[in-house]
C-alpha cells in the first residue's frame, strides 16, 4: 500500500456516522460527519484493497490489489474470503460467548427484515444497514440467535437481506414512524409465538433524527467518484453508508461511502465545482406486504 492516506469508508457508533481514513505508517484516524460540516475533495490515483479488520486491528492487503471502480466492496477476492473466514454471517464462530439480539427491522413499507446482532454493538449495526425503524425480538446465545433467523425465514417468510436500491427509495418521502411501528407491531406478534426467547413487548427504535431524514431531498441524485473527479459542499444527512451533501448551487447529491473506500482523497477549495457525473437514484417500486 502507497505511503499516503486513503478513505476506508464510513464507520457508525452510537455517537454517529465518521469517515475512516488509513495511512500504513500513522494508523487510523476518524472525520465525523456532523450536519453542516464542510465536505470538499477530489479523488485522486487507483483504488486499492482495504485490507481486513478484525477485533479493531487491520491486516493490510498484502498485495495492494487494485479494486474495480464501480465496485460496491473495497476488498480484494483474497481480503474479502479472509474477511469472511471468521465471520458470523459464515457460521464460523459458533462458539463466540457474547450474547446476541434478534431484531426486526424496517426499511419500506412490506419490506423488514430480521437479523442478529452482538448485542454489545447497543443497535450500531440496523445504523450501518440503513433500518429506518426497529425492534428487538429477542436475546440469548449467538447458535439460539441464528436459530430464530432461520424459523422466522422459513415460516413467515422474512427475508435476512434487503435490495439497496428499495433502502434509498424509502427515505425520501419517509413514511410517518407510526406507520412503521404499526408494521413492525404486526410482525412482532406473529414472531414472538415462534421464538421462545422472545421478549414480551414490543420497543420500537426509529432513526429519523439520527440519519436526519428531513434534510433528504426526493430530488437528490447520486454522485459517482472516480479519479479527478470532485464534489464540494456540506453534509446534510447521513444514512447508512449514503452520505447526502448540500452542494454551492442548491443541489443535494448522494455520496456512497462504500464506493469512496479504498480511494486517495485530496482537500478541495469548500466553494469548488463538483465534478463528479450525478445520475438520478433508482426508485424501487413497492414490494408486495410480507404479512
């Protein structure tokens, strides 16, 4: 990896979204994305792997292997089969001692999804997912935690992944949080006979005010990076890994902080043309009612 510091995409923790940055001699370091925070740079060079991080420590790409430009992760085929070595998605680490969460997340209307989660991570992964609403269904050990996935996919149908694209369409307009509590009410209710470590109630998290939903535009488009290519402006919202910046000329564009990792990244003037080609977002059409 070149001696400079390049974006290892955005990190959320219970006080935020930040960008990460990483340099192979002085670490790591964290710019959090606070509303009205100027945002200017251009990208500069080739992408290139991120490398793996485990447990807080990083394991730098061995090669430096470049990363295709439009790709949605800024891993290599080897970093990324490491990655998931040791992963809870792969069922790999079956005896990890923590307790974990299941939860039942929303993110359009007919469309939720259940998950587990380290429940130490205090809801930071339904932040890095995007949930617009959620609910915790249940708490125990991870092998009876990835058990109530499977029933709750098998008999009700519900899926443990979301099409991006119907995320994006979803925020802008956003659907009124009562209406996703009431949804995300009716599927507790059906789950909680088919889990026996279910909770009793039902407690409803929304991330309206952590994402900043009402600065979303419906007209915002999503920018594309690429070498050269520049945005200048401020931070409006923060949705998952989507950064959305208010631009100079009254434009909202849409900043996927997956596509950003991996890049060099140098400061531009705040008041800069942004360059970067802008191509309207993908409005999902409604997905049938799970329920």
């Amino acid at each position: 990896m070149s001696g400079e510091w390049r974006c290892a995409g955005l990190r959320w923790s219970v006080s935020g979204p930040s960008l990460v940055w990483r340099h192979p001699g002085h670490g790591e370091r964290l710019s959090p994305l606070t509303a009205g925070r100027a945002l200017a740079f251009t990208v500069t060079g080739r992408r290139q792997c991120v490398g793996v991080r485990r447990g807080g420590r990083l394991t730098p790409c061995a090669v430096g292997a470049e990363v295709a430009e439009g790709a949605v992760s800024a891993q290599c085929a080897e970093c990324a089969r490491l990655d998931r070595a040791h992963s809870v998605a792969a069922d790999t680490m079956a005896d990890d001692p923590r307790p974990y969460d299941v939860y039942l997340a929303w993110f359009a209307p007919g469309l939720l999804k259940a998950g587990i989660t380290a429940a130490e991570r205090q809801g930071v992964r339904l932040l890095e997912q995007g949930a617009l609403s959620y609910a915790r269904l249940a708490h125990g050990p991870l092998m009876a935690a990835r058990r109530a996935e499977a029933v709750l996919a098998a008999a009700l149908g519900v899926p443990d992944r979301v099409p991006y694209a119907a995320k994006r369409a979803a925020r802008a307009p956003v659907v009124p949080p009562e209406q996703r509590a009431a949804e995300l009410h009716e599927l507790f209710a059906r789950a909680k006979g088919l889990v026996p470590e279910a909770g009793e109630r039902c407690e409803v998290v929304h991330h309206d005010e952590a994402f900043r939903l009402e600065a979303i535009r419906t007209d915002c488009g999503v920018a594309e990076p690429g070498p050269g290519r520049t945005v200048a402006g401020q931070v409006a919202a923060v949705a998952g890994p989507d950064v959305y910046v208010s631009l100079p000329d009254g434009r909202q564009v849409l900043l996927d902080a997956r596509q950003l990792a991996g890049r060099a990244l140098t400061a531009a003037a705040p008041d800069a043309e942004t360059t970067m080609p802008v191509r309207k977002p993908v409005r999902a059409a409604a997905p049938e009612a799970l329920f």
